[in-house]
C-alpha cells in the first residue's frame, strides 16, 4: 500500500467521509505491518513516475498511489473508477 494512502484514509475519516463505523485507529490497526500489510514509502522512483503520469490523473494523490503500484509492478485494488477508466495500472475491482 502506497504511504500516501494512510493519508487518503485520514483525510477521509476527518472530514467524515467514509461510511465505516469502525474508528480510525482500529482501521489502522487492521493494516499494519504485522497483519500483512507494506506500506511503500514514496521514494525516487516513485516521484519520477508521478512526473512522467503528468496530469493524466487530476488528483496528485491517485497519481501517487497509481506510479507506487506502476513502479512495484503490482495490481491495484481499487473502487476509483478514473483510476480504472484510465488503464495506466492493472487493477482489482
């Protein structure tokens, strides 16, 4: 999971935007590392496809998320249907 993602979620629970009733620090517990998950930092490589993705993708966030799956060369699990619509990255519906 890309480290910009832990921001999407805050983001979402602050403003009140998500329809789950679990509180956001058990959410957080349910994806840490030691049940499975990896956060990918954003690094280089990352960045410098976020630059090459250029504004195919409005939200910098999802360009973020997109580049980080791009670059590790994974499947993407996602409801985002400009993500989908897009094809840049193969993704799980």
């Amino acid at each position: 999971m890309s480290a910009i993602t832990l921001l999407e979620i805050a983001v979402l629970f602050g403003d009140g935007g998500t329809r789950l009733r679990v509180p956001i620090q058990e959410l957080f517990a349910l994806i840490a590392p030691e049940k499975g998950f990896q956060i990918v930092p954003i690094d280089v490589e990352i960045a410098a496809e976020v630059a090459a993705l250029g504004d195919t993708l409005r939200d910098r966030s999802d360009r973020t998320i997109v580049a980080t799956a791009r670059t590790h060369h994974l499947r993407l699990l996602t409801s985002d249907q400009r993500i989908i619509a897009s094809k840049l990255v193969p993704v799980i519906e």
